[in-house]
C-alpha cells in the first residue's frame, strides 16, 4: 500500500511517501507559519521524487497532536480532503507515539517531548519486541516536573523531540543528569514524517481507520496540566 504521510505538528513541514513501512522519500521543511503555502508544494514534489501519482496513493496518515494549534488544524484539513478527493482511507497518529517511533527499538524507556510553550507535551513509552506500548499517556506538564518523574524511574530513558532544551534546563537546575536518563542529539528532535506513515500504515493494516467527518485534533487542555 502506497502511504503518503503529512505532518504539521510543529514549526517544520513533513511530507512522506512509502510502500508500507518503507520509506521512498521523506521531506522536512521549516515552515515556520506558512504550512498552508508549502504542504500541498511539498506533496506534489515527494510523489514526483518517488515516480508516483496521486491516484497510487492507498492510504493517509497525519499527525493528530498534541502540538501546534493551527499548524495541526492545517495538517488534518489538508488529509480530509484529500482522502475525500483520492478516496482512501485516513490514519491519524499522535504526535508523541511518532516521535518516539523513531528512537528504534530499544531496551530503554522512550519519552518523546515537544515544546508547549512554558510547558512541554510529553509521554512515556516502553518497545516490546516490535511495537510500541504506552506507559505514561500523553500531558502538558512543567518540564520540571517531568523530569523529576523521568529521574525517579527504575530503568535508563531515552528523551527526545524539541522539548529536550527544557528538559536539559530542568535537569542542570536539578543538577547534573543521572545515567539512567539520555538527551537526543540536535538532529534528532525534529518529528519524521516516515514515523508517520509507518505507524499509519499498520493502523490502517488493523483497520483502524479515522472518520474525517469527526476526527478533530489532540488539544491538551488546562485540566490536564500539571504542576
């Protein structure tokens, strides 16, 4: 199945076309405020650079949040229509589970965070064998508090996405990082859209298909944040 994967969660623009979990082209864009000028340019040159056509594409994938507001009503807007117009099915796929998608499998705990202003969306995730498992579901909390909760736990974690600045500044304040936890390097914080798909794919593999008619975005709200 030919996945074409949209994500505009964030200050950047992805864009991915792949042939179930493998990925043909991927591309990243800072976008900064105009998601609405460059995602439809971005798709039309990811299919061109795969040689393939609209009309190929079997299924959609889009992140449906937490993050940016209107970047993600951007994002999903863009992904209805064009499931509506191609006629394919529609995945949506959080966020944070795509970003921790990209720390691989691994023996470590994943907490994949994204910058929520003074605070940050965050979540906890464990690899069992070749899927993910949610520990810790998604929230907006204070980076201090999160990294207290990161440094209590048993096992080594793995922190990454835009949020790990703050988390980095909440561990100097708290003094030097223990061993158990890690920071992703710079170049690994942004979303990857080939997340996206592959994660979207295997909803859709399960039948687990979004209804764009209600399929809204994931907003954290007030009563969920902490501290």
């Amino acid at each position: 199945m030919l996945i074409l994967a949209l994500d505009t969660s964030a200050d950047a623009c992805g864009v991915a076309v792949a042939d179930g979990e493998h990925i043909l082209v991927e591309y990243i864009e800072a976008t900064g405020s105009n998601h609405s000028t460059r995602l439809m340019p971005l798709v039309a040159a990811a299919l061109a650079a795969a040689g393939r056509d609209k009309r190929d594409i079997g299924g959609l994938a889009v992140t449906a949040g937490p993050g940016s507001f209107t970047g993600l009503r951007i994002g999903l807007t863009t992904a209805k229509v064009l499931a509506a117009a191609l006629d394919v099915p529609l995945a949506a796929v959080p966020t944070l589970e795509a970003l921790a998608w990209q720390a691989g499998p691994r023996p470590d705990l994943v907490s994949p965070c994204l910058s929520a202003r003074r605070r940050v969306y965050a979540a906890l995730y464990r690899w069992e064998g070749a899927d993910l498992a949610p520990i810790r579901p998604a929230a907006a909390v204070f980076p201090r508090d999160w990294w207290r909760e990161l440094a209590s736990l048993a096992g080594e974690v793995y922190c990454l996405g835009d949020g790990v600045p703050a988390l980095c500044g909440a561990a100097a304040d708290a003094g030097a990082p223990g061993p158990r936890v890690r920071f992703a390097p710079a170049a690994g914080r942004a979303v990857r859209p080939g997340a996206v798909a592959a994660l979207g794919y295997r909803r859709l593999l399960r039948g687990e298909r979004a209804d764009p008619p209600t399929l809204t975005p994931l907003y954290l709200n007030d009563e969920q944040f902490a501290g």
